[in-house]
C-alpha cells in the first residue's frame, strides 16, 4: 500500500531553520514542502528560488489558515513555543516538531502537553544526536551487553542547563530505554546566563535515580570537564555508561571509546565523522524519516517524543529546585506545581 505524503508547514531560517528544511528535503517521498514562513525577505527569496511551488509568508497564522499542513516545524525560540502550539492545535495539524527545550517555563511546558494531548498531535523535540554514528556505536555496546548491566550514567556538555542540558538529559534517558527518574538532587549557580534566549544557571551539577536503580549524573556549563579546544566548544560533550563489567562514551563530535568484558584489557577508541553541515543534515534526515514512520504507524515511538522531552525537563527542574530548596525533589513534580524556576534563581542566586 502506498505511504501518505505529508504537507509540511515550516517556520523559522536561521540555522535550525535551515536544518530541519534540508531534513524534509532528504525525505521527499514522505513529506511536501509546502510553505515557509520568516520575517527575513531575502531568507524567503531564496527559498522561492531553491523550491519551485513552496509558498512563502511573513505571518505564521496566515501559512496555517490558507495551507492547512499536516506538520507544523517551527525552529524558533522557546519563548514563543506556547503560541505555536496553540496555533496548531487551532488549524488542526497532526504532527509538531519543534526545537528544544520545549518552553522557558514550567507553566508553558505544562500547558503545551495538555494542548498536543487533549488534540492528539504527535510532537517530536530536536534531540538529533543520538542519530549520530558516534551515539549509535554507544547504543550498541550497552544493547549488546558487552559492558553488563548499566549501573551509572554520566552526562556532561559544556553548554548550559536549558541549551546543551536539554539534550543530554534525553540522551540519559534514551540510553536507559526510556526509564524514568523518580527522584533528583542538585546543585546550580552563576546569574550571568539567566536573561540568555535559553535562560539558565551559568552551571549545573545533578544526581538522578532512575526507577529501575540506576544511577545519573549531569554537568552542564562552564566546569564541566573538557576535553575538546576552545573552538569545538559546542560539541564538548560526552556520554558515558558505566556497567558491571565495563564502560562506553561517545562525544557528538564523533569520538567514542569503551572498555568491555571482549576488549581484551584494552581500551577501544574510534573516530567517526567530525560534526560538520554534512553530519548535521544526514542525522536530521534520519530524524525526519523516524517522524514520517510514526505518523504512519503510532505504534513505532518516535526516539525524540514529547513526552521523553517533558519528563526531561522536569528532571532540569527539579535539579534547579533541589539547589534552592536544599532537598531532594521527587518526581513526577507535582501537577499543580507551576513556580517560575528562572524568576526564583534571579532572586535568590548570588552575583
């Protein structure tokens, strides 16, 4: 039986923008391009020219009421992520994808899961890197068993706790098989990036147990470890699982390594592609193609869903409540819980 195509309504040209254009492209079989939407002229020019037949618009509102898409894809910032849902939900589009994090606020990001749930739209957020080969070499190590048991996982990015944290913390709980935490503790302190456009402590330290008793532990900011120059400082990062009878960690600039029970004593290293434009577009169509089998099968989860996202997010949360509070937060958080967690950090945080 042929495969649907779906009609794709896009918001956003700046770098994210771009990508995920270039990942519905990659998978044109399964999806249209049918319109695009930016406040730069000259971005939507040359999309007229690239895309014969892809409308172009400076209001979003007005793509959605005249194109009717079946996935809305806005690559904006998390300060507007609410109304877009709303809009979606409005026009009555299947499918979402967005960027991350989901919101700057836990009352949005609350408000946000009610609107995708109450109007069944699938969601996706943009946690691409575990399509990385560098993140699929990692998965292989820990499915196959070669490192036992997974006893403690260590996630650690240069980037800040809204930002790069978003993504490790899914990456934590993917490489877990999507077990949740039940509880977490934390530490986090610096003002400097709380008005940024992903608004966070300068740096973040936080312990999770997950509720099948393994152990986490997250880095985000300016003192976690580094391992790569000053100019890869966006893909500084790694993931490593510890098991009981080895370990394995893999860096989005495709790095990875392992010591296991068939490594002969020695430690495994390898090189993958570097990240560069090249990789960046490959796994995002990997990314969209996944979007495209969910939609036709809601039984294939896709690897990037809201709902790991959300829980995500609650676990940053709650590691910037743990720091406040000076206790440990249990999870799920409460559902009427709804405090501006960066509001309280710039009051209560030092200089």
């Amino acid at each position: 039986m042929e495969k649907p195509k779906y009609r794709v309504a896009l918001l956003g040209l700046g770098n994210r923008g771009w990508s995920h254009l270039a990942g519905f492209i990659a998978n044109e079989e399964q999806f249209e391009l049918s319109a695009v939407c930016s406040s730069s002229g000259d971005k939507l020019q040359t999309v007229k020219n690239r895309y014969a037949g892809c409308l172009t618009y400076s209001d979003a509102e007005q793509m959605l009421a005249e194109v009717r898409p079946d996935v809305f894809c806005f690559a904006t910032p998390p300060s507007v992520r609410l109304s877009l849902v709303k809009l979606a939900a409005r026009y009555g589009v299947k499918a979402i994808a967005m960027e991350k994090p989901i919101a700057n606020s836990m009352q949005e990001t609350r408000e946000i899961g009610r609107l995708i749930r109450e109007h069944g739209i699938q969601t996706v957020v943009c946690h691409q890197h575990k399509y990385l080969s560098s993140f699929q070499k990692l998965k292989q190590f820990v499915q196959s068993g070669d490192i036992g048991d997974i006893v403690r996982i260590h996630g650690k990015t240069r980037g800040w706790l809204y930002n790069s944290g978003t993504h490790f913390v899914d990456y934590m709980l993917w490489i877990n098989g999507g077990i949740k935490a039940d509880w977490v503790t934390g530490h986090v302190h610096g003002k400097d990036k709380l008005d940024d456009s992903h608004p966070s402590p300068a740096y973040a330290l936080g312990e999770l147990h997950f509720a099948n008793g393994v152990t986490g532990i997250i880095e985000c900011g300016y003192l976690s470890p580094s391992y790569l120059p000053s100019d890869r400082f966006w893909t500084d990062n790694r993931l490593t699982v510890y098991g009981t009878h080895g370990y394995a960690w893999a860096e989005t600039d495709g790095r990875w390594g392992a010591f296991t029970r068939h490594s002969g004593g020695q430690i495994l290293e390898g090189q993958e592609a570097l990240w560069s434009p090249a990789v960046k577009d490959a796994i995002q169509a990997d990314y969209t193609s996944d979007l495209a089998d969910w939609m036709n099968d809601p039984g294939r989860l896709h690897a990037c869903n809201f709902e790991i996202s959300e829980h995500g997010y609650d676990i940053l949360y709650g590691i910037c409540a743990s720091s406040l509070d000076h206790a440990r937060i249990d999870l799920p958080l409460p559902q009427e819980l709804n405090e501006d967690i960066i509001e309280r950090m710039k009051r209560e945080l030092r200089d």
